[in-house]
C-alpha cells in the first residue's frame, strides 16, 4: 500500500486587521508586495460593511480564500437583498485543485448564510480571466439564473424571496476620447497594474485616465461585469480585468494602427 500525508486543514474566518497581518490574503503569500497593504487598506472599510474572507491553511501555510459580503455592499455589478455575495475564490497552488479545499471554502460561505437566515449566496463567475469558473459551484448546490457577455450569475437558494440580478453593465460605458481605466483595490494586483499601466502610456505618449473606485454602490455601475476593472475608450470595453503593460501595450499600437486608417 502506497503512503500517503495526513494533512492539517484550517478554515479561519477574518474580519479585522490582525486577522490579515496573522494569516494573510490567502490570494498573495507575500506581504511585502505593494498590494498587500492596498488590499488592507480596502479591507479595513469593508469588515465594517460585514464583508468576511476565510482563509484555507493546509500544515499551517496560507493556500487559499474565500471573500464574500452582504448583497448591498457587494462591488460587482449585481442587485440583490437578503443574500450573501461571493467576491473571490481563490486556491493558490494548482496542485491543490480539484481536492474538495475549494468546496469547504463555499460551504463555509453557504453555513454562515444558513446561521443568519438569509434567502442565499451569489456568486458571478466566468470561464474567462481573473474570477472562479461555475462548475465548481455547480457541484455544490448552485444554479445559474442570468448569463451576459463572459459573465454568469449563480446562486445557492435558502428561502424563497426576490433573486439577485445582473444590473445593466453596458449602460454605464462612458464616451471618452481618452483611454480610462477604471479600478479599485478589491483586488490587490492593481497596486502592480496600474503603476505599470501609467509607465506604458508615458513612454507611448498616450493620454490614459484613471478613476479609482471607493465605494461599492460604484462598483455595481460599473461598465463591466467584472465591476473592479474596466479600460474603456469611446464606449469600447479593451479590457474588463487585469492586464499587463505589455498587453496595454499591443492595444495602443492597434488603436494607433486603426486612426490612421
């Protein structure tokens, strides 16, 4: 019989600083990277809105998370009451998958929801960059209600009551003859992007606004699905996640190409 290690696993809900400095991000290992104290910084605002994040440790290191608010604080683009909303899931080391670590994170969401007798958990998801994919919460119980673009809505139903809603991203796509970039710390691999975003579009003398989101009522009337993301121009969505410089990069040289067409 082959041997094989028993593993230590612990689910530890935060909600306050100490609890981040102690266990971490559980989506970046690293506190010395520039969004560490970017993320916090947005944290700090939001326990006070209720939002939570448990972090899976597998033998006492910190492999991943899972970050969910109630319905009215939520910054995706989505309308809900009653509900808690799943911002991110996130298992660090992709030898981990597919080993149920990610199903006990959910569970934990779907058991506090339980607790405080609330009609359900939502989650938007998509098989595109930087979210979760459905599948894995359509394993646990979820179902998918609304479908657009890239994006789907999905949600694990308690009590009967008024489901949640994609809010109408595409009217909020602002006319801007500029490219803007629209963000907000949620996600703390901006604190790199937009550094990286500002150089590129110095050095390429190509005029690039920003606008940070600080609230979450902003972040629902976001122009994307993605809501904490958007690099828009002329009402055209370039991007509705993150990206590299060298990325930005190629979309400047397109757009530079097709203007003098």
């Amino acid at each position: 019989m082959g041997k094989f290690k028993l593993r230590k696993v612990e689910l530890i809900k935060i909600d306050s600083e100490r609890g981040v400095r102690e266990n971490g991000l559980g989506c970046l290992t690293n506190q010395k990277h520039p969004g560490f104290e970017s993320k916090l910084k947005w944290l700090k605002k939001e326990f006070e809105n209720g939002l939570r994040m448990i972090i899976l440790k597998i033998d006492g290191k910190s492999t991943g998370m899972i970050e969910y608010t109630p319905s009215e604080f939520f910054w995706r683009p989505v309308k809900a009451k009653n509900y808690l909303l799943i911002h991110c899931l996130w298992i660090v080391n992709s030898k981990l998958h597919k080993k149920g670590y990610g199903s006990l994170l959910i569970k934990e969401c779907v058991k506090e929801a339980k607790q405080k007798k609330l009609n359900g958990v939502g989650v938007v998801t998509s098989d595109g960059p930087w979210m979760a994919g459905k599948k894995i919460f359509l394993k646990n119980g979820f179902k998918q209600i609304e479908e657009k673009g890239r994006f789907e809505l999905l949600i694990y139903q308690l009590k009967k009551g008024e489901r949640p809603v994609f809010i109408n991203w595409t009217e909020n796509q602002i006319s801007s003859k500029d490219f803007k970039v629209i963000y907000a710390n949620q996600c703390p691999m901006f604190a790199k992007c937009i550094p990286d975003l500002k150089y590129t579009a110095k050095n390429k003398k190509v005029n690039l606004k920003f606008s940070e989101i600080k609230k979450g009522e902003l972040a629902r009337n976001a122009p994307t699905g993605y809501g904490v993301m958007s690099i828009i121009k002329n009402k055209k969505v370039f991007a509705d996640h993150y990206i590299s410089a060298r990325r930005f990069e190629n979309i400047m040289n397109k757009e530079q190409l097709n203007s003098t067409k």
